[in-house]
C-alpha cells in the first residue's frame, strides 16, 4: 500500500509552480497503473475481454467463465491453454511483458503485424492495481510438473507459490473489482446490466472461435454453454445459430468473396429476416471481434434496395487481410481497427453481400410463413370451442381438432354438394376457378396461380404447398429491377442548368472531390472546380427533377470524408427509382386475369430479390402441404 501513500503525499502542482524547476516529476508505479486500468478496465466485461483473448492466444479448447453480482465481487476465467511458469506468472502482472510479441533480426518490436488477441501487456498489472487478482497455472509438458499461484492486490504482489490444480492450463480469479479506485464502482450498472454485457462480450468472442466450447455461470445459473464446433463452415454455422438465434441458419446467405489479398466469409440474413435494431451485425478482423462505422455503412449499403430506413438485417462476417494492412493498435481495448485501404475493403463488403443476395433470387424467409402459420393456429381451446357448432356431428371436448363422424346433411341446404356451395358464395373480390385456366402444375418454384383474393392477393398451387403473392408488392420489386438495369446499361440523363451554381467549399473537400468528378458525370451531375475552395455545377441529374444542389455536392464530400467512397447520390437516384416503381406497378384492387398471374409468378422466379419488395417486406408466404393439415389436424 506504500504506493497509495506516495500517490496522496505528492499533490499535484500549484499554477505558480509551472516555471519552477523540478515542478514535473514521475507518477509512481501505482498511480500510473491505476491510471492505465481506467483505459483497459472500465467495467466488469472488460476484464472478461482480456483474460479470455488471453486464455485463446494460450490454445485454449474450452474456456469457462464464472461471475458474481455482474462481475463486480467476483469473476472467474478458466482455460485448458498451455499455462504459465512461476517465472511467466511474474512477467505477466509487469506492465508491457507480453509473450505476443518478438523482436525482429534488427531487433526491433513490428507493431503492424500482429495476429495474436492480446500484444499491449497492459490487461493483468491494469486488474491487479484495482482488484484482488489471484491467478493459478500449470504449464503443459512432457514432464508433470507442479502448480503455482500469484496473487495481487491493489499493485501489491504475494507470490509465486505452490497450489492445487487439475489438469492443465489457467485459472485466474478477479475480486472485488475496483475496491482500490471506490469512485469507478459509482460509474457501474446494476449487477444485471454488468451480466448483460459480460454474456455480450462472451458470445462475441465465442463466434470468433467456433472451434472453442464456452461456458458462462452468472450467481449459479448457466446462461451460456457452447460445445466446440467442427472448424469448417458447417460448425461455424452452428455456432451462430445458437448465439442468433435457431432462425439464422434458416435463413442465411454464405458469403465467400476475395479481393487484393483480402477475403471475406461468413453469413448474411435474407432481407425479409430483419430487425427493428442493428443489435445482430457482427464484424471480426482477422478472428477479432471489433466494431467499426465502415462496415455498419458497408452493410447498409449493400442492403439499401431492400430494406426500409428503420430495419436491419442480421449478418456475420470475418474478414482476412494480411496484418500489415489493418492498424489493431488504435485503443487500448483493442475493439477499433484502421485499414490501409478502406475504400477497398468496404467494396468488397458490400460486392460480397450484393452478390450473396443476388443469388438467393426470389426466395424468401422462412420465418414468414412461420409467423403466417402461428398467426393461424388456435392459441387455447377455449379461443376456438365458442364458433364450433354444437351439434351431434361435433364433440364439445377441449380439443377443436378431434376428427368426429360426419355430420348428417340436412336436405335442400346444398352443404353437401361442394360445387354449389362455392357457386353461391357472394364475395364479390375473391375469383374462383371457372373465370382461371386450369394451369397444369409444374416443377416451378412458385406454382400455378389458382385464384386471386380481394384483388389484390394471388393463390398459387405449388407441388406441396401453396403461395400468397401480394401483387402490388411483387411488381413493384420488378418494374425497379428494371429501372436499375436500365441506369446501369445507358447511364443518367443529365439536365442543364440555365445558371451555374457555385457551391463553397473547403479546400480539403475540394481535393477529395477532384478525381471523382468523372464518376459524378456518370450519374448525372457535371461539375468543374472553381478555384481551390468552390466547385461549379453545371448539370444535375434529371431524374432528381428539382434538387437541393448545394446539399447534395455537400453530401458527397461528407461520404467521401467518412468512408472514402460516395453513395449518396447513388442512394437518392435509387430512392427515385424506388418511388416511381411503386407508383408505376399493379395496384391493389387490380383484377387480374389468369395469364397475368401466371407470367407475374414466372417473372419472379426470374428477378433476383423478388422475395422482398423496395420497402423489405415480403411479396409471398409460402405454406407447406404439411403444415396446412397440421393446422386441420390431419397429422
């Protein structure tokens, strides 16, 4: 505790002292480690983060993780790595001694090429200035050799010593975190907000290695056990479905796409599987979880046709680079990186995706129908018993299902002759078969229209099931994948302006515009520079009809400063396309005729991303024959 005396005795400098030699003088080993904890350590889940990159940078197969009150009287990682000798045990809580790194022929440390989780040195001393740390570790070799333990406390060190332990590997027990800075615990959360976020921290670090089992015990109660996958696609599929959700799996896209020497896997959600909130977007740099605006705007742009501003798809994706092409070493918590060539990157994010979603084609989340079948089950017996007629034909039992004897058909009611109960149906907007060709059914994913409903609905009979299209949300998909190929094949038909405008600008803005000025011309919009701080637009694209050209040009050069690439002007002219497919498509309320229904499935099949329209939503539910006799209780 010496330190802590030190650190109070030395107050800090008065102004008058500022010219008054000897007024700079060296922080002690405590303060400056407790000063560094507040970087690496601030709550609960960061210490999690660090022990367990730890305990995979060891070769762990398993790693367990126990906590108490949220993390903040205990918690408790234990990993089967290659453990630690007493030597190693107290290098490890020295600031900056880190197995990690080594120092190159000319003995120098290259910081830009790391590919282990941890390299700072910094996580083990910055616990143990303001936490009880106790660590127990036997080294893995040919030989057995004995356990030894370490403890610190509040920077104080007791140890190495002789200890129990099974097996082989680390254990490292963390108590009474804070207890030395008493002002940090003010800034925690209640114990189930810590928990939270430490099982948030697990899980991602847990979808990093798939090849790993992980284990979290919160006060007693398990709430994450994750046997260890296979280490090819299929296991880390399984994975993320038992973090994201069984669904996931359903309904994912494999992403597999290289560009100049980086490469992308991983799985991406249909857009019909989205989320009101971006909670199930998850990045890894080279196996390390991080999180990064690039990528979120990467993944809103490659899902922009199909999503509405308010909803999110569910992705994963795990990028390779080599090391020398991303910064790891931003932040001490080691969960921001910085690319070499971020433009590259994100383009090749968002060509993966697009090319995923591409060829999904017309299909469509499994989920839809889902919720359309539950939506259709009876919630309880007691829901449906009141609107069964209680008759003899009928059983009064709780289950509505039970299939009973036939019930006797009175005479002259026509009941019992199914052609004339149909023909005396008097729904004036739902069509039945005389008015449809009998289509013969095909091998064709979306089956043969049968009727349409309300007049704007389609029934389509399929091999084993049936199809409900929306016919205006169907076309309208299709009439702006059209429109899309058209802007893509002939470019944009630009419009002068009788004036040009002259837009101010700042001189960085102007230099990062320059070499893209062609590709503005491209879309529609001319400009030329004007002196080194103004550009002059002479030309705006005639699908925008009248715009805002100075927030425009302004918002091109506030894409090129965040993410090195323009979208906006692409994102309105799609937004454009978007709108007018919407008003130009079948409308709700349309009679069709049968030719059109069956070339309107067809043409379905047939366009990429016809399973959602412009909006995200879907264009069609399917239902399986099974499930619709489940539903009778035929099965």
């Amino acid at each position: 505790m010496t330190n802590h005396a030190v650190s109070n005795s030395e107050s800090s400098p008065t102004p008058s002292d500022s010219g008054r030699a000897g007024a700079i003088h060296r922080l002690p080993p405590g303060a400056v480690n407790r000063i560094a904890a507040g970087e690496v350590i601030e709550r609960p889940a960061a210490a999690v983060k660090e022990l367990v990159e730890n305990a995979l940078d060891a070769g762990a197969s398993r790693i367990d993780i126990e906590v108490e009150h949220g993390g903040k009287s205990r918690l408790v990682v234990v990993d089967d790595g290659c453990g630690m000798s007493p030597a190693d045990l107290q290098l490890a809580v020295e600031r900056h001694a880190t197995s990690k790194l080594r120092p190159g022929t000319d003995g120098d440390y290259d910081l830009m090429n790391i590919a282990t989780m941890g390299f700072r040195g910094e996580a083990l001393p910055s616990i143990g200035a303001v936490a009880r740390l106790s660590m127990t570790s036997r080294a893995k070799s040919e030989t057995p050799v004995d356990a030894w333990s370490l403890s610190v406390e509040g920077g104080a060190l007791s140890g190495p010593a002789p200890a129990a332990f099974g097996g082989y590997g680390t254990r490292i027990e963390v108590r009474d975190l804070f207890y030395a800075t008493p002002a940090r615990l003010k800034f925690l959360k209640s114990d189930q907000a810590e928990t939270t976020a430490i099982g948030e921290i697990a899980r991602r670090l847990a979808m990093a290695r798939h090849d790993v089992a992980f284990t979290l015990t919160s006060s007693g109660r398990k709430i994450l056990n994750l046997a260890a996958e296979t280490p090819d696609e299929d296991g880390r599929l399984k994975r993320l479905s038992a973090i994201m959700g069984r669904d996931f799996a359903e309904n994912a896209l494999a992403i597999n796409a290289e560009r100049d020497g980086a490469r992308v896997t991983g799985f991406a959600g249909l857009p019909t599987f989205n989320r009101g909130l971006p909670d199930k977007q998850f990045l890894f740099v080279n196996g390390r979880p991080v999180r990064d605006k690039l990528i979120v705007g990467a993944v809103r742009g490659a899902y922009a046709d199909f999503l509405a501003r308010d909803r999110h798809p569910a992705v994963a994706l795990f990028l390779d680079l080599p090391a020398e092409l991303v910064d790891v070493n931003v932040h001490p918590a080691k969960t921001e990186v910085r690319f070499r060539d971020a433009g590259s990157v994100r383009g090749l994010l968002v060509s993966a995706l697009r090319h995923a979603l591409a060829a999904a084609g017309h299909r469509a989340s499994t989920t839809v129908s889902n919720y359309a079948l539950g939506r259709m089950s009876p919630q309880s017996s007691d829901n449906i018993a009141p609107f069964m007629p209680q008759s003899q034909g009928y059983s009064s039992a709780p289950n509505p299902f039970q299939r009973q004897a036939p019930m006797a058909a009175e005479p002259n009611t026509g009941l019992n002759d199914p052609q004339r109960a149909f023909d005396e149906t008097s729904v004036p907007s739902a069509r039945t078969e005389p008015e449809i060709p009998r289509t013969p059914l095909t091998d064709k994913p979306l089956g043969a229209a049968r009727a349409q409903l309300h007049e704007t609905y389609i029934v389509a009979q399929t091999q084993d099931g049936l199809v409900i299209v929306d016919q205006h949300a169907a076309h309208e998909r299709l009439v702006y994948e059209r429109m899309k190929s058209a802007l893509a094949d002939g470019g944009v038909a630009s419009q002068g302006l009788l004036l040009p405008e002259i837009v101010d600008l700042t001189t960085d803005e102007v230099t990062r515009l320059g070499p893209r000025l062609e590709e503005f011309a491209g879309l529609g919009l001319v400009m030329e520079r004007f002196g080194d701080d103004a550009v002059m637009v002479r030309e705006t694209p005639a699908m925008l009809g009248e715009v805002n050209i100075k927030g425009l040009v302004q918002s091109l050069c506030d894409d090129l400063t965040t993410i090195g690439e323009s979208l906006a002007l692409k994102e309105r002219l799609e937004e454009v396309c978007s709108s007018m497919a919407c008003h130009g498509s079948i409308r709700s309320g349309r009679r069709l005729t049968g030719d059109e229904m069956n070339a309107l499935l067809r043409q379905m099949e047939a366009t990429p991303h016809s399973g959602q329209c412009n909006h995200g939503r879907p264009t069609y539910v399917e239902l399986k024959l099974a499930d619709i006799e489940r539903l009778f209780g035929r099965r």
